[in-house]
C-alpha cells in the first residue's frame, strides 16, 4: 500500500507564539516531529504549511514541505490540499495524519494508527490509551473514546466526547490524534459541513461518525506529548535532551 504521512503546521499558537519553530536541542520542533515520522518507514513524509518560514526551516534540515493555502480552518482541510499538490496521479492509497506539535512521538504510533485500516469496511484509524488518572476522567482537555471492542487492541468508535463517559464499571479511553485515512474516506470527509455534535463537542471526528463513516481505534500503551503551553515545550526539551547521546 502507498502511503504518505503529512504533518500540518502552522504560526496560530496563542499560548505559545511561532510553536513549530520553538527551539529543542538545537532544531525546530517541527523539524523533530518529521523526524520521528520519517523513522517510521512508512512513507513519504510532508510537513503541509502556509509559512514560508516553516518552510525554510523544514527544508533547510533536509525534509519536505509543501505550501498550502492560508484559508484552511482544520488540519484536514490542509493535508487534502497537500494530498492533491503532491499527488494529482492518485497513487497513494493512505494518507496519515500527524500533529504538528508532537516532538517526542514514538515512531511505533504511526503504524499502530494504520493498522485498522487492514479492514476493508473501516474509513479511518485514529488510536486510544487506557485512563489510569483519576483527574484525567473528568477533565474536558481529554477526549473520551465510546467504543465497542472489536478485539482485545481495537474499538470501533461510537462517539467521541470531553464529558465523562461511558457510565458505569470498565475503562475509559484517551483519544490520541493522529488520524489514518483511506484516500477516498479524507476527500469525502473534508467536503462535509461542520456537523451539530462537532462544533457542540468541539471534535472534528463527529462530522465523520454523524455522516456514517466508521473510525476504528487502535489501543496502544503511551499518550505522546503534546506541546501547547510553555511547561509542555520545557518537558520536552527535556526529554529530547535525555535521549541525545
């Protein structure tokens, strides 16, 4: 299968001014975040940017960008429009979805996100951790997956929610945001209107759950860490920084 991995990124940070090119140990984040996509050995990988300053940055270390539109209001608006610049042939079967602020992301996750994609009837893969933080089940920050197992690593999405749910005894799980799409489920997806649960919930996901596509979760052990505020990009920096010879 042909796939192409893009990373969306762009200067909108408020809490965190020019965040993709926050310096950690010596190279912009999202320099690091094409890095470990890259060591996933999985496909082409593309940082999709309205900055020209992104751009430089990206190629200058020698990986990829592509120079997208300003208008996008998602992160999935972008990567289609990068789909469409880098591949007008249609060649590639799978694009995945890369967060832009993940400088410390286990490689390993981008292959567990395109695995549920071995099923023919699923459209797209995202990925889910086990809540073992008593505040993190209460807290609206983290996305709770409903799902029904379908296997011991695997849920088939019903909803997506900040609330607490679902009720009762057994366990909660964290939406991690990397996303894996059938060509054909993103070009269908972005030409969707905004959905009522989504821009209620504030979850992009819900536009695709409400229009009937089926999004699979994969169940892996580690929730990346997501750079948003000053604190995040210091832990980090320490981690990169811990793991450098």
């Amino acid at each position: 299968m042909t796939i192409l991995i893009l990373i969306p990124a762009r200067m909108a940070s408020t809490r965190l001014p020019r965040k993709p090119l926050a310096d950690i140990a010596g190279k912009p984040m999202i320099v690091h975040v094409a890095e470990r996509a890259a060591a996933a050995s999985h496909g082409r990988v593309v940082v999709a940017t309205d900055s020209p300053e992104i751009e430089s940055a990206v190629q200058k270390l020698g990986y990829e960008a592509a120079m997208t539109g300003e208008h996008h209001q998602s992160g999935s608006d972008r990567i289609f429009e990068a789909l469409q610049l880098l591949d007008p042939d249609c060649k590639v079967e799978f694009v995945v979805n890369v967060q832009g602020d993940l400088p410390t992301l286990d490689p390993a996750l981008i292959a567990a996100a395109l695995r549920p994609l071995s099923d023919p009837n699923v459209d797209i893969a995202t990925l889910g951790v086990e809540i073992s933080r008593e505040d993190e089940k209460t807290n609206p920050n983290v996305v709770k997956i409903v799902g029904s197992p379908v296997s011991p690593q695997r849920l088939r999405a019903l909803y997506f929610t900040r609330a607490t749910a679902p009720w009762g005894d057994g366990p909660l799980y964290h939406h991690v945001g990397i996303y894996a799409y059938r060509r054909s489920a993103l070009e269908r997806f972005v030409k969707l209107a905004p959905s009522v649960l989504e821009q209620r919930e504030k979850l992009e996901q819900l536009r695709a759950l409400e229009s009937g596509m089926r999004i699979d979760v994969e169940i892996v052990d580690t929730v990346p860490l997501g750079v948003d505020t000053p604190e995040d990009l210091e832990r980090a920096r320490a981690i990169i920084e811990s793991q450098t010879p």
